[in-house]
C-alpha cells in the first residue's frame, strides 16, 4: 500500500487541498476515489497512474469525469510516500511545461525542508 499527503508551502497553504475544494461534489468525489486506486492497488493502471517523462521523477494522478480531465502531479518520497504538490484541469493534450516545473520546484522545496 501507498500514502499520499499532500504538500504544503512554508507558508502553510496547501495547493492541492484548495484545487479538490474548489471542484463540485461529484468531481471531488471522483478525485478521492483515484486517490484511494493510487493508495490500495499494488498495480495502479495507467490510466489512473503514471510516471511522466523527461522529469525530474514526477508522477501524475489522473482523474477523467464527465467531459473534465483533472491531473495531479507529484513524486515518491521513499517507496511508499506520495507527494501530491499541484493540480489542475487539463485542456490540452500535453501536460503543460509550466505544470511540471512547478511539481518540480515544489520537490525540490519540499525535500529541502525535509532535511
């Protein structure tokens, strides 16, 4: 089994938790319930869970409800940890440059503050 958390700033805000607040009942319904596949399966489909390429190791969760594509982006801290650090509706084919290098800096922010 996998944990996932969620990251927040220095300042304390947590990016992720107010992205699932600001969605309605039905589409945080659904992200919860991917985030428990991504928690529970040993082997999360790809559909739902997938590594992306030519990053820093992020990872993105992928939640599809109604006519809305919704990603998650994160990392491993470990084997078993998830790292949630940014989400957003998704409009085009490709995650975005920008979405990634945020993820990104916010690991690199999060492990930093680790140590």
């Amino acid at each position: 089994m996998r944990a996932i958390i969620f990251y927040r700033t220095e300042s304390g805000r947590c990016p992720v938790k107010e992205f699932i607040d600001s969605l309605n009942a039905q589409q945080a319904r659904k992200v919860v319930w991917v985030l428990q596949l991504v928690e529970e399966l040993e082997r999360v489909p790809t559909q739902y869970f997938k590594k992306l390429v030519a990053t820093d190791d992020i990872w993105e969760v992928r939640v599809r409800t109604g006519g809305e594509i919704f990603r998650l982006l994160g990392f491993f801290d470990g084997a078993r940890l998830i790292v949630l650090n940014y989400a957003f509706s998704k409009k085009t084919r490709k995650t975005p440059a920008g979405a990634i290098a945020l993820a990104e800096s916010r690991k690199r922010d999060y492990l930093g503050r680790k140590k």
